[in-house]
C-alpha cells in the first residue's frame, strides 16, 4: 500500500533513528526502500548494519536527490508514496491519517504537516507550511519536502526534475508541477514530522549561494505555461525581491564596519589618484 522512500547519503549518523520511525508506522502496510546515492565507504559500512531493516536497497553513483528519488518511486510496489530524508523522520500515526486523506478527495495530490524545525531533535522551530492550490507555490514551496503523495501523479508529471540547474530547489518545482492545474496540498494541522537542519544542509548552502536565483530563473522559464497566465504577480514578486536585495545593500553601508573601513581607506584611496 505504502512505499517509503528514504534517499541516502553520507548520512549514517541519523540512519538508525529514521529506520526506527519508519518500522514503527502504524495501521498501514509498507515496505522500506532506500537509495545510496554514491556515499563513501565509511558511510557505506554504516548503512550495511540495518540491511535486515530495509525491504529494497538501491544504490547508485552520486547523482542528487532527485534522482535517487526517482530511483525508488521507479521500483515502488505502493499505490502512495511517502519521501522521507534519511536525517528525518515522522511520528508512527502519520502515514494512516494521510492515505485517508488522499483516499476520501481525489484532488488532494500532496499531504504533509507541520513540523518541528530542530538541530538537537528536543527544542526548535514550529513550522506551518500553507499549503493549498498551485497558486502558493509560484513564488515559494509551501510544503514540506517530505511528504506523501501518489505514485500515478508523480508517473503522470514525470518524477522530480533530476536537473543540476534545479538542485536544491527540486521539491518546490515538483509541488508545483503535480498541483498544477487544480490540485491541493494538504496540511494536516498536527507536528507530525521532525526536521533537522544542517549549517552544510542542502538547503542553507542555496539560501546563502547566489546561485538560488539562477534556479529560481530555471522554475519559471522551464514552467513557463504555468506563469504565463500570472505575468502581474510575477513582475511584483522579482520587483519585491529586487527592493530586498537594495535595502540589504543599503543596511551595509550603513553599518559600523563598512564607515570606519571607508575612514581608514581614505587617505590610501586619495594617494592612489596621485
């Protein structure tokens, strides 16, 4: 009924915890799939302790997310698919409170929930995505990147986009391609998942490269049937972000340090144009 998919790599400190959660899900029948998307050998040693605890194990060259992704959708026996970071994990009462969702409304295409933002796994942030129709994943993912979902829909949009140029960014692009035209994502208003992040994450590496405009540039070209008809909320969203970047710049001109650099670099400035 149910395939977890629980990509992998270089991640053997958390894989025992996230196997743990995933065998103890309740009321629902399931098979465990992992990918090894090219760890290390250190890593690879790690990962072989709990082969007893895995139904179907892939591995493969180091190839992203994405695609180890899709290389364990592809051989999937559930009719639901459950994406599950091998750092993360779900609470046990998740998976049967999500099939019945899907189950009772057809255009549900997506469930997830809130979430726990942690680094120690106790204390941290409550997340709440919004959810809802393709409109709230124009601009940003409004869900989680561990959700579940239906293995036809993820057939019929094509699986994740196994670009470089979307790296990192996949999830939101993903979202946005199975809601569209008139699909919903569900959140169940419970925490029920449990994320961690990493200073070297996936994700904080993105948010701190100026390279997450360049994939921001790639999802709007590449779903360019998608944006055309919300060409006004396009131009407004890159103008408000054009309006961030210049108040940012302007705050560090501002600040202390970048006065007393200009205050000390003067006098060296004015002997160079001698």
């Amino acid at each position: 009924v149910l395939s977890i998919v629980i990509p992998y790599f270089n991640a053997g400190l958390f894989i025992e915890k996230a196997l743990i959660y995933a065998k103890n899900q309740k009321n629902v029948d399931f098979e465990i799939i992992v990918i090894d998307d090219g760890s290390d050998s250190l890593n690879k040693k790690k990962l072989r302790k709990f082969i007893g605890q895995i139904d179907l194990l892939i591995t493969q060259e180091n190839q992203g997310q994405a695609s180890a992704r899709n290389a364990g959708i592809r051989k999937a026996k559930g009719q639901f698919i459950l994406n599950w970071d091998a750092d993360d994990y779900f609470e046990p009462n998740f998976p049967a409170k999500a099939i019945k969702i899907l189950r009772e409304n057809t255009e549900i295409k997506l469930v997830t929930s809130y979430a726990l933002r942690t680094t120690d796994g106790v204390s941290g942030e409550l997340i709440k995505p919004s959810g809802g129709g393709y409109q709230n994943f124009l601009f940003e993912n409004s869900a989680l990147g561990s959700a579940m979902f239906r293995k036809k829909d993820w057939e019929l949009i094509g699986g994740y986009d196994e670009a470089e140029a979307v790296r990192g960014f996949e999830d939101w692009d993903f979202y946005l391609r199975l809601l569209y035209p008139k699909g919903e994502a569900f959140i169940i208003p419970e925490q029920l998942f449990t994320y961690y992040r990493h200073t070297e994450s996936t994700t904080s590496r993105i948010l701190i490269e100026r390279s997450s405009l360049a994939k921001r540039k790639y999802i709007y070209t590449k779903n360019e049937d998608i944006y055309q008809g919300h060409y006004t909320a396009l131009i407004d969203d890159l103008f408000c972000r054009l309006e961030r970047e210049e108040h940012e710049r302007y705050k560090n001109l501002e600040r202390k340090e970048f006065k007393l650099g200009s205050y000390i670099l003067k006098p060296l400035r004015k002997f160079k144009r001698l």
